[in-house]
C-alpha cells in the first residue's frame, strides 16, 4: 500500500518508525501517535469552522438580498479572523454569583461534544478514526453531552433568564432525541449494522434517501431541533429570551458556544449526507483514491450544511408548545409508522430483486406521506370551520 | 490496561464521595455525571462497548438531566441551607464500613475469586448475539417484553403524579 | 492482566457509599442520587461476571439492560413523588416530612 491508497496508516507507521528509533518504547511511541492524530484531526475541524463562519454570513447575506462582508480581504475572507481577534480581545466578564467551574465548563463541553462526534465520521473506506460498531448511539451519546453542557451553562450563570431559555432548549433537545433515534434505526434495518463504516459501504448500490425520503426528512427536522438552530431557536431569541443560556457569556467563551454551533451544524449536515445519501459513494469517483472520497464526503457535508442554513434563513420561529406538541403528536407517532413499514418491507423482500425493494420502499413511503397529508387536512379542515362557525354572523352582514 | 484501570476506579470512587458530601445539590448531581462516566469506561474496558454507550445516553443524558431539573423544582431559595447529612450520619458511616467489609470477606471466599479473563472467541460480535438474545423465544424475550410495560407504566405513573392541574391545560 | 476481585471490590466500595448516601442525606433527591449509585454498582457487578465466567452467553448483558429499564422507571417515578411532595408541604428534606396529614 503506498501513500495514496492509505495515507493514515502509512503515516502513523513512519511516525512510529521514527518514534521507536529514537528509543522509545512501543506502548509510549502508540499512545504519543494517537494523540497527534487527535490533535490534527481536532485543529482540522476547527480551521473548518473558521471558514463556515464565513460562509455564514455571505449565505444570510444572500439569503436577504444582501452582499455579506466584502471588506475585509477578497470577499471578505479575513473577516472570521477578525471576528476571532475581536472575540479574544474582549474582555471577559465573570458576573457575580455565579458557580466558577461549571460557568467555565459548560462552552468546553459544548465543543467537546462535538469535536468527538469526527471519531466515528467515515471519509473514506480507509480514513475513519475508530470504527465503532454502534457508532449511531454514539451519535446519540454525544448530544446527550451536549444537553448536559446547555443545563450546566443556563444555571450556573446565576440569571433567571439564562435558566429559563437553558430549560426550554433541554426540553426541547430531549424531546427530539426521539423521533431522532427512531430514524436512525432505519439505516440501521436497511444496512444491518450500526457501524458508520457498514452504513456507508450499503449505499453502494441506491443511497437510502430513495428508499426512504420520510426518514431523511423527520431525521432532518429532528437535528434542526438537536442543534437549537431556527425554526426551533426559542431559547436564543432576542426577543424572547434575550440571548438565552448564553447571556452570562462574553469574550471567548461566546465564541466557544457560537463556534461550536455552528460546527454541529456542519457536523450534522455530514450525518444527513453519510446516513442518507451515499456517503463517499458518488458513482464510482470514490474508487480513486481515499483523499477524493474524503472530499466528497466534506462537499456533502456542505450540501447539508447549506440545507440547514436554508431552513434557518427561511422560517420563523416556533413557539415552544407548538414545539413539544409537533413533536409528541406528529414526529413521533409518524417515525414509529415509518420505523415498522420500513422493517416490514426490508424482511419480506429481502430476496426479491433490489428495484422491487427500492420501488415499494419508496412507494409506501409515499403512501404514508399521502395518508399523513390528508388527515392534516382534514384536521385544518374541521378547524377552520369552528372559526368560521364563530365569526359567521358578522360576515353575514356585510354586503356581497 | 492496568493503569488505565486504576485512574478509572479513582475517579468513580472520587466523584461517588463527593455526591454524597456535596452541600449544593447541584454539583452533587454533576459528580454524578462524572461517576457515570467512569463506569461508562469502565463497560469499555470489559469488552461491552454497547453497555458503555447505552450507559452514557440513557444514565447521562437522561437520567442525570432529570435529577438536575428535580433539583432546580425543589428548592425554597437559590442558595442552599442547612447542613447537607443527618445527625445520626456516623451510624450510617458505620454500617456502610461493615457493608463493604462484609461483601469483600464474603467474595474472597469465593474459589474463582481472582480469576483472570479468557480471551473472547475471534469474529464473537457481541452486539448481534445481545440482540438474539433479547428477542428470540426460548432467551430472553419474555423479561424484554415485561420490562417496556413497565416502562409505560412509570411513564404513566410519572405524567399523573406529577401533573398540576392549574397549568396543564391552557393550551387548546 | 486485571483479576476479577478488583472489579467485584470496586464495586463493592460502589455500592457501600451509595448505601452511606441514601442513609445519611436529609434531602429526598440527595437519597435518590444515593440509589443510583447503588444501581451503577450492581450493574459493573454484572458485566464482570459476563466477561470472566461466560462471554458467550449474554445472559450477563440482558439482565443489565434490565437494570437499567428499572433504574430509569424508577427515578422518574421517585422524583415525580418528590416533586409532588414538595408541591404540597414546599419542603424536601426527609426529616421534615414525618406527619401523615398537615
């Protein structure tokens, strides 16, 4: 195997090479190897999320018919590492009262959370950090991290407010967890592992947003909620909140939080693209080389990103009732059905030949979306007439 | 391993005397986080990689996030007061001495006591054979089908105790 | 490699300060917190002996989800009581809740 085909291991064996020439014993030269991989994959991501912050901002820019930062650099590239500079500069005000090592705490776990989720993140058939054979539920315990990193932010900062939004954003991170976990399963079912590594390698043949649209949509629409991204920001609204479970915060530590949301974002458009379309697979340009593949899975990441980025600039945003009440009555009982059709139809064709699967896959995932649509709108039916029942009176007197 | 062992039992053992030391009920709910941690890395280390990660989301991420919210609904004012053991705190430091004395002389006597651990069979894929084993008839489907019954009926449980009445229905 | 003892002993040592917690806090959440402690202790009991006498039979791992079922049951249960507790006498510490009525 030479570089291009496996440029990991044949790094990690030259540094080793060299490491136990020097005289160092195995165990140490494998440990002190590991951890420079930490280090370089950790540095990777968080240069990666110095430019989605660029890309922030010119996309709402775009979004509201307007330039973004053009100033500052060509196009405004440099304009991140200003925004850095400034954050560092900032003063950073500890208010009084509050608990010291969990206020300091919280951001760090909150990146934390999310800079451990790149282990299991396969960009190549060769290229992944450790090929856990649960990675899903890993996926699910690293945002259990997360909520853990908002309770501890929003009550250590002494601020009814900052409690109040850090409340509704765990009551809502929570919630979602569950249509997000049922959807999970059905990659789960349709590839038979819950390795990310297995996942990806199943697309091979028809990427699974074809067998399954809905569960790319409620698993879409449940990592939105996840990231406390709008439409589902309640916790984070100025108007609302003030600033949320991230009131209290100034300086870097802000830059933590917002950073490290941003990541996510970035992170869980890579799970949509990896989950649900294809991975690294893009017709065969996967097969030259792990580095291509690599690519191809951060421009899907991207994709995904811009998606979420979409949905943030587009809608408004939802109260937290409507919230909870959207989750409970309709997310969850709608992933469940799709959960049992999709593993009913996986174990009655699984001989028959894959376009009669992929077919009526799809087809009935159409069907329960039809079904879904039309008991919506009979409900808005049935609702709109009460209103109109009450007013009816009143447009009667009116002159036609 | 060894090591890594060592450092691990310290520190379930560190943060499991500081949740039942701690004043602020708070901190002793997150040096609970901790200790759950530890025994998630623990699981880790004995081979049951699902065990640790179902460890961390359902321990971690639910159960520790429902004690730091019973926590913050139950308490008189934001500061908190009086001392944190009972008076009679020595007899029960005493009697949990006498505990872990007790369990460790009972267990020593035991022949397999310091047994080593076999390596497992290659290819053995732990995840699938739990899995067989929760749901095919003659393991153990059954106790899997009793337990999620019990689970709904805490959850329903849980909702009607702590529902109130005042403000549970002022939406539609 | 680890001798058995060492994880039954660390779990022993588990289990005795969950007991210490659960006998001598005043505050009900305090005494749950105590409890789970317990819980976690019995369950590295478990995994142990799945991994040292018998991998293959998974028995060991089953009754540990089991465990786990009935911890998370009955916290929500218990802190639900608990906080319906302090809805009605506005206090939680154990020592003060000793009268059936008023």
């Amino acid at each position: 195997m030479n570089f291009w085909t496996n440029p990991i291991q044949m790094t990690a064996d030259w540094l080793m090479g060299t490491l136990t020439g020097w005289g160092m014993t195995e165990v140490l030269a494998s440990i002190l190897t590991q951890l420079i991989g930490i280090v370089i994959l950790i540095s990777i991501m968080l240069v990666i999320d110095i430019l989605l912050v660029w890309i922030e901002r010119k996309v709402v820019a775009r979004f509201q018919d307007r330039l973004g930062p053009n100033r500052v650099g060509p196009f405004g590239l440099i304009q991140p590492f200003a925004d850095i500079i400034k954050l560092f500069i900032k003063e950073n005000i500890t208010p009084v009262g509050v608990d010291k090592v969990v206020y300091n705490l919280a951001p760090i776990l909150s990146v934390f959370s999310v800079l451990i989720l790149w282990a299991i993140i396969p960009l190549a058939p060769a290229i992944i950090g450790v090929d856990l054979n649960v990675g899903l539920l890993y996926l699910v315990a690293a945002g259990a991290i997360g909520t853990l990193s908002i309770i501890m932010a929003g009550w250590s900062s002494n601020n009814k407010f900052a409690l109040l939004g850090a409340f509704r954003q765990v009551a809502a991170m929570v919630s979602y967890e569950i249509p997000m976990v049922i959807t999970l399963l059905i990659p789960t079912v349709l590839a038979g592992t819950m390795g990310m590594l297995g996942i990806s390698e199943a697309q091979g043949g028809m990427w699974y947003v074809f067998l399954s649209p809905l569960a790319a949509l409620i698993f879409l629409i449940s990592a939105v909620a996840e990231l406390g991204r709008a439409p589902f920001d309640l916790s984070e609204g100025e108007s609302e909140v003030v600033a949320g479970f991230h009131i209290e915060y100034s300086g870097m530590k802000f830059g933590w939080f917002y950073a490290g949301e941003l990541l996510h974002a970035f992170t869980f458009g890579g799970f949509w693209g990896i989950l649900f379309f294809g991975g690294y697979h893009f017709f065969g340009l996967e097969n030259l080389g792990p580095l291509v593949a690599a690519a191809i899975v951060l421009f899907k990441a991207l994709l995904g990103y811009w998606v979420i980025m979409w949905i943030k600039y587009t809608l408004m945003r939802i109260r937290i009732d409507h919230m909870l009440a959207f989750n409970w009555k309709f997310l969850v009982p709608l992933s469940l059905v799709v959960l049992i059709v999709t593993a009913l139809l996986n174990t009655l064709l699984r001989d028959a030949p894959v376009w009669i699967m992929g077919l009526s896959m799809f087809l009935s995932n159409a069907l329960i979306a039809w079904i879904t649509v039309e008991i919506l709108r009979g409900r808005s039916r049935t609702e709109r007439e009460k209103a109109e029942g009450l007013a009816q009176p009143v447009a009667e007197t009116v002159n036609h | 391993m060894t090591i890594l062992f060592l450092i691990t039992a310290v520190v379930i053992l560190a943060s499991a005397v500081m949740v039942v030391s701690s004043r602020n009920l708070v901190h002793a709910a997150l040096w609970l986080v901790s200790a759950l941690f530890g025994v998630a890395v623990l699981y880790a280390m004995l081979n049951a990689g699902f065990m640790a990660v179902v460890q961390v989301v359902i321990y971690i991420g639910a159960i520790a996030i429902l004690f730091i919210f019973a926590v913050m609904l139950t308490r008189r004012e934001m500061r908190d007061t009086g001392p944190g053991l009972n008076p009679n705190w020595w007899v029960s430091a005493v009697v949990s001495l006498l505990t872990f004395g007790g369990l460790a002389y009972l267990l020593s006597n035991w022949s397999g006591f310091s047994q080593t651990s076999a390596d497992l069979p290659s290819g053995f894929d732990a995840v699938g054979a739990l899995g067989d084993a929760l749901i095919s008839p003659d393991a153990y489907v059954l106790p899997f089908e009793v337990a999620s019954i019990l689970l709904v009926a805490a959850l329903v449980g849980a909702v009607y105790i702590a529902f109130n009445p005042q403000n549970g229905d002022n939406h539609e | 490699m680890i001798p058995l003892s060492w994880y039954l002993i660390l779990s022993a040592a588990l289990f005795s300060i969950g007991l210490f917690g659960v006998l001598a806090r005043r505050n009900a959440v305090a005494i749950l917190l105590g409890v789970e402690l317990m819980l976690n202790a019995v369950n590295i009991n478990l995994v142990a002996f799945w991994r040292y006498l018998d991998p293959v039979q998974m028995t060991g791992q089953v009754f540990t989800i089991i465990v786990f079922a009935v911890a998370a049951a009955e916290v929500a249960v218990g802190l639900a009581l608990v906080i319906s507790v302090y809805r009605n006498r506005k206090t939680v510490v154990a020592d003060e809740l000793d009268m059936m009525k008023w």
